[in-house]
C-alpha cells in the first residue's frame, strides 16, 4: 500500500515540518575553539551551534577542510585540518 503525502517545495520548510517547528534558515554558530591556530601544524577546530551538521566544509581562508565530524548530539561540528597555511 502506497500513500502520497504532498510536500512543501523548499528544503529548509521540509526541515523544520521533521523538526516540529525547530530549525529555519542555515546554521547558527555559538563558538569556535581554538581561537589561535599555529601556520604549519595540522587543526582540529570544535564549531558548536544549530544546524552545523548541513555544511559540506570549512574553510580558513582559502584552505578546505579536509574532513568533517558531526558531534553525536548533532549540536557542533569537528573540521579537521591538514597543516595551516
């Protein structure tokens, strides 16, 4: 058995209608840690906040991440770095 279920058109409305009315619009971000980064060694930087889990990367400048780890509790994300330029 099959049942159609008509959807609203906008990604971000979809979200919000699973969420019950929780998240719109992008991410928010609360904090970042470290503030400092030393050129030359690779990072680790903690980004908590709503609605991170959605970005695809990070950058510092022009520099990508080279991965990102969601938190369990889907409040922040772990980009990681390859050394800083």
């Amino acid at each position: 058995m099959y049942f159609s279920i008509a959807l609203p058109g906008d990604t971000e409305e979809i979200t919000s209608a699973l969420l019950s009315g929780g998240a719109s619009g992008g991410g928010n971000v609360d904090s970042i840690e470290p503030t400092h980064l030393k050129v030359g060694a690779e990072a680790e930087i903690l980004i908590e906040g709503q609605n991170l889990w959605r970005s695809t990367v990070v950058t510092i400048g022009a520099q990508r991440s080279r991965g990102i780890l969601v938190l369990p509790n889907m409040k922040g994300i772990i980009a990681e770095f390859d050394k800083i330029e």
